[in-house]
C-alpha cells in the first residue's frame, strides 16, 4: 500500500524533469552539462543556481541550497513536502488520490486549487454569458480584442452580490476556501455569504507560470455601485498567497518576449499591459498599485538584466524618479526611465498613435542617474554656481539615501555614479565625494534613530520566544542546527541513506536513542519504522515523515555523499564497531576506576580480565 505511495513519488518526480520545472519559475541557460540561473533564495545577481539534469538536483553556490524537483518547489512555494508533490503531480497529470490526500480542505495547494476554479469562472462569465454584456460593450470600446482578453484570463463579477456563492454551492466548492482566499465575505447581519467583487471586469494576478493568485477589479462605467461609494479599482485582500508588493501583473506572459528583447517594462495599470501586448510589444509588466521595490527588481532581474519603467509625461514625477534612483544605486540593476509623450497613458497612446511612439520610448530610455541629472540642470538652467550647487545636492541627496550596497560591485557602481556627476556638473570628483559622505552622515543619523528602535523590538521578540522555549514550545527535533552531528553519525545516515538494504543491518544492532542528535534520530527512527512495517526504508518514503525542507535538504545532500563511496557495506561495519566503541567508553572508564581502587589481587586480575574485552560485558547486559 505504502510503496505504493513511494511508486508515486517515484513517478512524479520521473514526470517532472527539474530543468522544466526550475525554468518554470525563473530563465535558466545551459552551461555545458548544466543550466545556470539566478537563484531564488537569496539575492542573487550572478547566477549561482546550478541545475543538473542528469542527478535532477540543484544547488545553489552561493547560499548552499540543495535539493531535487519537490525541495525546489517547497521551498520556492513555501509549501509543504504533501502540497509540493500535489502540485508536481497535478501538472504531470498524475491522478492525486493516488496520493492519497487526507485532509481536501486545507492547504496553500489548495487555495491555488480554489483560486484557478473562480478565475474559469469569472472568464466563462465575460466570454459567454448574457449577465456580461454591459461588460463586453465596455471592453470593446476600450479597443480590447477577444484574444486579448482570453490571453490574460480576463473575466466579470456580474452586480448580484451572491453569484459567486451560490455558483460555488452548486458545483460543491467549499465556502470556507473562497473566503480563505478573500473573494467572499460573511454577511455583517444574517446568515451566509457575499460576493466582495460586484459588477466589476476581473483581472487575475497570475504568478510567473500562470497561476492566479488573487485578482483585480475594475467596477464598470455606470454601475450602480458607484453612487454607493465602491471604489474605481479593488483588489483581492492580502492572502497567504497573495502579497500586492511583491507580485507584477503580466510577467508570465511577458517573460518570452523579454527574453528576444533583453528587457522587461513596467507600466502602471492592467490595461497598459494588455494593450502593449495586443499591440506586440510583449516585454510590459505592471506593478499593483505599488512604486516598483526591490523585491519587484529581484523578481523581474530573474528574467532580464535591465528594467525600464514607464513613466506619464507629467506623472511618475519626483518621488518616482528619485525612488527609481535609490534603487538604482543600490542594486545591481541596470533600471531605466522612459517617459511617453504628451501626458497619455500608455493604453492612449497605443490606441491613438499604433506600437511606434510606444516603442520608441522605451528604446529611448535613459538610466535612472541620467534621468535625475538631466531634470536636476534643467531646473537650474539660469543658475550658475548656486544653481549647479542645488542640482548637485538633489541629486546625491537620494543617493546619499539609498541603502549601501555590499561588496566591490557597489564600491564599483558608485565611482561610476559619482565620476558621472562630476562629468556633466564640470566638477571636481573629490567635491562630490565629500559632500555625498556629509549627507549621509546626516541621513545615517535619522537611519541610526531608527535602527536602535527596531533592534529594541527585536531583542523583546526574542526575550519573549525564549520564554516559549522555556515552556517546552520550541527546541523540538525540527531544529537540526542546534549543534552538529557526531560525525559517526553523520556517517551511519549517509550510508544507510544511500543504501537503505542496510537498513535492517544497523537496526538489528543500534538503537535510535544512541543517536544524540534529534534531527537524525528522527531520520534513523523513520527508517526503521519503514522497514518494520515492511517498506522499503528509503529517502523517498521517508520524506512524507520527515515533512522538513531542511531535513529532507540533509538528507538528500547526504544521500549523494554516501553514494561516492562504493563498498557501503564495509563502511557500516566500520561505523557499527565505532557505536560499539562509544557505548564501551563509560564502561572501561569504570572498570579502571575500578581497578585502580582495588586492593584485592583476585579481583584486580578479574578487573583486568574483563578490561581486555570489554564488549562482553556489554553482550551479558541485555
Ligand atoms: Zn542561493
């Protein structure tokens, strides 16, 4: 029964090939027998994530991560081991009971599961249905085409205020799901349920493979909702797996064009991107409603080296343009701004003028310090000394601003930056360096003010987390780190890991309380639970009992360890006799106590006797 559930890892890990899978969630590029991209668990700007196709692990050489196929989605979905191979197994087309999920109604697997069903929904509504019509009318005066729409998943909320609810109730789709992921809402007074998106168009917010993960809506022009105060644009409620300042509107469909063109741009509103690409230009993202941050800039640089963001003529203004800078000069990121003409959107301006001017505008951007140098001079055109002595302290007061980057890369970027000021001002380098040092002194003291707040705030979480340990909350065998292993054994898992024949070997003479360290208790006393309810004791079934990313990732480190060394099970033998050592220690130390305080000859010669072969004493006790 349960290999049977070993058989289906097996297969779903065999039916997910890790290069598709991790090129699924950020560019991978082959180098040589390997493929090389920017990893995801950490700030990666060189690619430092390898991924082998042929042992199907990755590993990262920057941050030590290590895995297979279902740790990379675990960890990259933050998901649990039992989540990680539904989703593996739902996108090989592997049957889930097979699985054999116990519990359907929990779970971010789940809510993903919940929030694909309301977005098919939602676009069956806009597609066919004469509740839409209104919609569809709205749509087309936009100038928006049907393959667009469908391109994008774009869907309608008609205005009943329970056609969600009671759609979900009649195809049995759990209400607490929906509610879970903030697409209904309990009724204040009375019983049941509401629709929180009403007569509005639907746009869902897909991640970079094209799962919704939450949605936006427009309400429509005329609606009656209006006069009751709804607000024009409204979002699904932050949610498990919805975060508003991390996501970008678009990027799943972008990513492709991004890689012809070499950038990524970010406009400001869903219809800009579905015009860009209606209109070809593939490359446009939007962000949701939020200044593009340095999260957004980690995301999109997985996919491209530069971004261009996408300012109106006369919007975008100082506080975008100086934020845009800030990141700039400390991130390595090659960000530009581009500025379309006469103060129109980018939809407008796509639907008046065609893709040239639009095209043109993002071929023409300027990075963002010569964005910010050009703005600086021409305000002081008529300034002469005082009016570059004002441009100069603009524009390396938001730099002075800007959070340091580590290492020679940033040391780099800000001679570059400043070598270019003192170019375009006609200033002495030395000048500007010494008063970007005084406006961040004057910035690091309000910073500084700051910090020591939240260091505070740290240090009373931590006073109050020790106080849950102190109540046997925490320290629970999750914790592997605590101290390191033992090295013998480290030694005995990386064997019986990579050969789980050995299993019953080591089971018939050890027993998992000699093992100090609780994280490989654990390990081991999972194996043996395995081989005596009569399953094979390997990595694979062990997984769902281990349900520990940092666990599992040992573990499978291990594993490959173990298998460099060819005669395994000589190498147990040597780590058996080394736990027979360990467990003899304290009795010899005893029995030349012993000795040494005897006085009586009989009984020294028996000490003696009993001290050459100490293990006897060890086989009469049991
Ligand atoms: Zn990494």
């Amino acid at each position: 029964m349960a290999d049977d559930r070993a058989d289906v890892i097996r297969q779903v890990k065999e039916a997910n090939d890790i290069v598709d899978v991790v090129g699924s969630y950020l560019s991978l590029r082959p180098a040589g027998r390997t493929f090389k991209g920017l990893c995801p668990f950490h700030e990666d700007t060189r690619p430092s994530l390898d991924v082998d196709p042929q042992r199907q692990r990755y590993r990262c050489w920057s941050c030590n991560k290590f895995g297979d196929v279902i740790t990379f989605v675990q960890e990259h979905d933050r998901v649990s081991f039992k989540e990680a191979l539904e989703l593996l197994a739902r996108r090989a087309g592997i049957s889930l009971e097979k699985i054999g999920s116990s519990q359907p109604n929990s779970g971010r697997a789940f809510m993903l599961d919940t929030l694909r069903w309301a977005a098919e929904q939602f676009q069956k509504c806009l597609l066919d249905s004469p509740l839409a019509e209104a919609a569809r009318r709205y749509l087309g005066e936009r100038k928006l085409a049907g393959d667009t729409l469908r391109r994008f998943g774009v869907g309608f909320a008609p205005p009943a205020g329970d056609w969600l609810v009671r759609l979900a109730q009649n195809q049995r789709i759990g209400l607490e799901s929906l509610e879970k992921v903030g697409l209904i809402a309990k009724r204040q007074e009375g019983e049941g349920y509401y629709d929180r998106f009403r007569d509005r168009v639907i746009f869902p917010i897909r991640d970079v493979r094209g799962q919704p993960l939450g949605f936006g809506g427009r309400i429509l022009p005329g609606s009656p909702q209006i006069a009751r105060g709804a607000p024009k644009y409204y979002n699904s409620a932050e949610t498990e797996v919805f975060s508003k300042s991390e996501l970008l509107y678009g990027l799943d469909q972008a990513r492709a064009a991004s890689d012809k063109t070499g950038y990524l741009a970010v406009v400001e509103g869903y219809t800009d991107v579905l015009m860009a690409h209606q209109f070809g230009i593939g490359q446009v993202v939007a962000t949701m409603g939020t200044a593009l941050n340095a999260r957004h800039v980690q995301r999109l640089r997985r996919f491209a080296e530069r971004i261009v963001l996408v300012f109106d003529a006369d919007a975008g203004g100082d506080t975008g343009v100086d934020r845009a800078l800030q990141i700039f000069a400390s991130q390595e990121v090659d960000l530009r701004i581009a500025t379309l003409p006469e103060g129109k959107d980018p939809c407008d301006l796509l639907v008046d003028s065609g893709a040239a001017p639009f095209q043109q505008a993002l071929t023409d951007a300027l990075d963002a310090l010569e964005f910010k140098l050009q703005q600086a001079v021409s305000r002081s055109v008529d300034g002469g000394i005082e009016g570059r002595r004002r441009a100069v302290d603009e524009v390396l007061g938001v730099i002075a601003l800007a959070p340091e980057m580590p290492g020679q890369s940033g040391a780099i970027k800000h001679q570059l930056i400043v070598s270019r000021i003192a170019q375009r001002l006609a200033l002495k380098e030395g000048v500007l360096w010494a008063r970007l040092e005084e406006l961040r002194r004057a910035a690091g003291n309000r910073k500084l003010a700051g910090e020591a707040a939240h260091v505070a705030q740290v240090a009373s979480a931590a006073r109050s987390a020790g106080a849950r340990d102190a109540n046997g909350g925490g320290n629970s065998p999750d914790e592997p780190r605590q101290a390191p292993a033992p090295p013998v054994e480290r030694d005995l898992l990386q064997v019986l890991l990579a050969e789980p024949e050995l299993v019953p070997h080591a089971k018939a003479e050890l027993a998992p309380d000699q093992i100090s360290h609780p994280g490989l208790r654990r390990m081991l006393e999972g194996m043996y639970d395995l081989h005596a309810a009569g399953k094979c004791a390997d990595l694979d079934n062990l997984r769902p009992l281990l349900d520990n990313p940092r666990l599992t990732e040992l573990a499978l480190r291990w594993q490959e360890i173990g298998r460099m060394n060819d005669n395994r099970s000589a190498w147990l033998a040597r780590v058996l006799e080394e736990f027979r050592k360990r467990r003899v220690r304290p009795i010899v130390r005893e029995l030349h106590n012993r000795l040494q305080a005897a006085t009586d000859h009989d009984k020294a010669v028996e000490l003696l006797r009993r001290l050459q072969n100490p293990t006897e004493v060890l086989d009469g006790e049991d």
